[in-house]
C-alpha cells in the first residue's frame, strides 16, 4: 500500500479567484483561493492573516455620535496628523494631533466653515515653497493651513462650495461644487489664494460632471461618471484639455489614488488602470479585477458605492478599499512580486473594520496608515493582533484539488502545512470533500497549533517560548481520514493571536477505484 502513496504540493499565491470553473482552477491555479477574508499577500510568499488596528488617537472633539469627516497625513506640517469632525459649537472643525501632549489641538478657522451636510473632508499636500495642504468639502470654500494659519479660498473667481481638490503644475485645482458640477477652476501660478483672470487663474468647462481629480505625472487627470479628460500644460497660456475615454468612467470618487506608479479607480466593471504606454498619448484601460468580477456586481446590488474609501499602504504594494459598514466586505489589492522578476496583482477581502475615510502617509521613514470611524474615533492600522482589543476573524479555504483525475477516488491520510508564525498562534483546519457533496462525509475540524515552535538564533530571549519574529518556516502535520474524488482544505482563526502565514500545502493520499 506504502508504494501507492503520492504527494500533491501546492504554493499559496494567486489570491481570490472567482472566475474561473472548478477543474480550471483546482489544476492550474491550486495555489489560490475560493475564499479568502482577512488574509493578505504575504511579502516572504504565501499568504498571510493581516495585522490589526488600535485607537492610538483617540476621539476628535466635536459633536456626540457625529462621524470623522476627514483624516490627512502631512509629515512637513505640524505634527502630521489631522482629522476633521463636526464641532459642538463654533467653527473649529480641522484638529492636528499634539505628540507631546497626545491629544488633539483645534485648529482656528477663518471665515465661520459649517460642517452640517459635510460627508467628506478631501485633503491635497503641496509645496510651493512651504508645505501645506488644501481641504474641501462641498459645502463651504476651499481652504489651506501652511502650519500657523487657516486660510479660505474665496476670492476672485474661486467656486463657493467646492468638493475636490488637486495640485498640479503649480496650480491648485477646485471642482465638485454642487451648483457647476461641470466647472474645473484653477488658481494663479504658485498662488493658491489668487482666482482672478488678470493673475492667471480660469475656469473650464470639462463638459460632464467631475466625480474626482487626479495630478498624475505631467497630467491632471479628471473623472466623470461616463468620462475621463486630461489636462495638459503649464499655465493658462497653453492648458489643453484632451478626451481619454467616452465610455467609462468613476463610480466611487474616493477609489482614485495612486498606487505602484499608476492611477487606479473603480469603474462600473471592476478595478482599472490609467497606464501610460509606450505609444505617446496612447492610454491603457484593461480591468485589473477580472479574477473577483462576481464582487462587484455583488456591490452594485448592495452597497452605496460612494461610501467607498481607500488607503495604500506603500511598504506592502498594497491598497484597501473598504464601507463605512464593518460588517460589509471591503477588498485588499496587492502587486505580487516573484522571484523571476515577474509582478501580478491578487485579492482577498476585508471585514470588521468601520471606516468612514482613511489616509496613509510617510513621517520620517515610518508609514502611518489611519483611519477614522462613524463615531468620532481615529485608529493606526499595521498595529497589533486585533481589531481594537476585538479579535480577528481570518478565512482561507483553498480550491478543490482532485491531483489529476476527477474521476479517481482517493484515500488521504495527511496534510502538511507550511506555516511562518510570528509568535504561538492556533488556527482551526477543516476538510471538505468532493465540491461540498453533501453525500460526502466531512472530517472534522483540527488545530494546528505553533506553541513550543523553535525560535531564531539571534532573536529569541532567555524565554524558551519566545518566537518573535517568527519560527523558521514549520511544518504543521495534520493526520486526517477520508476517501473522495476532490478535496479543498479551509483555515479559520477568530482570535487575538500573533499574525501567520500559511505558505504551502502537500497532502499525502493514495490512488482508489472508479465509481
């Protein structure tokens, strides 16, 4: 019998596929996922459950049971971290966050700014001389804080109630007011306060109602719900608006961001690219989504798509797309890097956090990943093991492997999984046999479990136990009995545990009969 076992070995990589038919991906895509939740593309290969997030800021003043409007990261201006809140009188809206006292100071306005029918603070970081930063937010003008002082932006021809905002070229940019959804308007050269004609500030009409703004390279980059434009040119002397697509547009204005030296946005197909080509002028539009199309037709049916928020975490190739609801499943999109030089992207989702709008920046060579909540709270995500003292729910189920035949029944005996730990962590195996069949038998659940796992040579203390930074890649051997034509193996934590990483798997079965 002992010359009858064979070994089937799979690397975990590839992320959530949806889209492909079963015998497809159980052979020439094992390593990735039929669901994934809460688990991320591991850097050291494989995949790996996320790390969690913690109230590091505390609440912002203002108004009881009133949202975070906005948080920025502006490493050159104060302390580098802002959030904006509804007050509970007064005007002061905008707070920096004070690391010598660790609370928020209230920033004075000018110009009495209402936060009542604000949804969203939108920030813009520039430097024309001195950094600072612009904020809008569709209700009261633009403004800037340069570190000392508030300024609105309402002079000349400058729009009333704009809700975007862009720096490009030595201009800055206002659009989304409400009463000329059509109007893109630019400040004078190097002058964000100065909106008249005579010192070089215009206005144009883009033709559609812009949803988004976006400086990208030598471009500005402006989305509509149907259409993309593109402005060209240094100055108001030779500014030239040009079409990119009539067909396609934004449907989430908060999904535009720059990630991995592009612009993405979500479109009403999924997740697309605005790549420049090697031909001039030309621009490459190809959905980068296709593997998880199903979810965003899920999201069309069920959720507010211009709730969404999202965030890139740069020292991850990583972006975050989530809904103000935690209980509503954001996406994780991250750029896979191999070791034959090759990049891919791959997917998995988010649950359990409430995020109301989000903001990453570099202060020092520290990113900070933040993110404010429908109550008024801001919380540091890349922290901890669990989602503010709430633990982490993390799902992985593989697809079904049938090792060549459908046909065959198989008898299998064990698993082994190949695990990095970055301290004792327990995570729950369960088996599932022949596509969910439910004529089948399932085995039960198993733990695997990292305690009393070796620790580094030159990392761990006079503890025996300590496994900081991770054992040396275990493997976890799991014993199981069943006889089925396919398997599929699926990985559940809910705990406060460290963070792992399952990064292969071999099952070691034997050739049956056909029946």
């Amino acid at each position: 019998m002992a010359d009858n076992l064979r070994t089937f070995a799979t690397a975990c990589q590839g992320g959530l596929v949806l889209n492909q038919d079963p015998l497809t991906q159980g052979s020439q895509s094992p390593g990735t996922a039929l669901r994934m939740i809460n688990y991320e593309p591991a850097l050291n290969g494989g995949y790996r459950r996320i790390s969690g997030f913690t109230n590091t800021y505390g609440e912002v003043p203002g108004e009881a049971d009133t949202p975070v409007l906005g948080v920025h990261v502006a490493a050159d201006v104060n302390d580098g971290i802002f959030a904006a809140r509804k007050p509970a009188s007064g005007s002061n809206y905008l707070h920096k966050w004070n690391n010598s006292t660790s609370s928020w100071d209230a920033i004075t306005t000018s110009g009495s700014p209402t936060m009542v029918g604000v949804s969203r603070v939108r920030f813009e970081s520039f430097n024309w001389g001195a950094p600072k930063f612009a904020m809008a937010d569709g209700i009261n003008p633009a403004s800037t804080w340069d570190g000392t002082t508030y300024t609105q932006l309402n002079g000349g021809q400058a729009p009333s109630a704009p809700s975007l905002v862009a720096a490009f070229n030595n201009h800055l940019f206002l659009a989304g007011d409400p009463s000329e959804p059509f109007n893109l308007y630019f400040s004078a050269p190097v002058d964000e306060t100065d909106w008249t004609p005579a010192s070089g500030a215009g206005v144009i009409n883009v033709g559609f109602k812009i949803v988004q703004l976006k400086a990208f390279r030598n471009e500005l980059y402006i989305f509509g719900a149907n259409n993309i434009k593109r402005l060209v040119g240094n100055n108001i002397a030779d500014f030239v608006l040009q079409n990119v697509t009539s067909n396609l547009g934004c449907v989430a204005p908060d999904s535009v961001v720059e990630f991995n030296g592009d612009i993405i946005f979500l479109a009403p197909d999924g997740i697309r690219p605005v790549t420049g080509t090697d031909r001039i002028g030309d621009i490459e539009l190809a959905t980068l989504s296709k593997p998880i199309q199903s979810i965003f037709e899920d999201y069309t049916a069920n959720e507010d798509l211009a709730t969404i928020t999202t965030v890139v975490v740069k020292k991850k190739s990583q972006f975050r797309f989530f809904f103000a609801n935690q209980d509503s499943l954001g996406i994780i999109g991250a750029i896979r890097r191999s070791g034959q030089g090759g990049t891919g992207f791959e997917f998995s989702q988010l649950v359990g956090m409430e995020v109301n709008c989000a903001a990453s920046g570099y202060i020092g060579d520290e990113e900070f990943v933040i993110h404010g909540d429908g109550s008024g709270y801001v919380y540091r995500q890349e922290v901890g093991n669990d989602f503010n003292n709430n633990p982490i729910f993390s799902l992985f189920q593989t697809p079904f492997f049938y090792m060549d035949d459908p046909a065959l029944r198989k008898t299998f005996y064990d698993i082994d999984t190949y695990m990095r730990a970055e301290g004792e962590v327990r995570v729950v195996l369960a088996v599932e046999f022949d596509y969910s069949n439910p004529e089948t038998s399932v085995s039960s659940d198993y733990t695997l479990s990292t305690a009393g796992a070796a620790a580094y040579y030159d990392k761990a203390t006079y503890d025996s136990t300590d496994i900081y930074d991770g054992n040396p890649s275990p493997v976890e051997s799991t014993n199981i009995s069943g006889s089925a034509k396919s398997m599929a193996i699926r990985y559940v934590t809910n705990s406060t545990d460290p963070s792992h990483t399952i990064q292969a798997i071999t099952i070691t079965y034997g050739l049956g009969d056909r029946r």
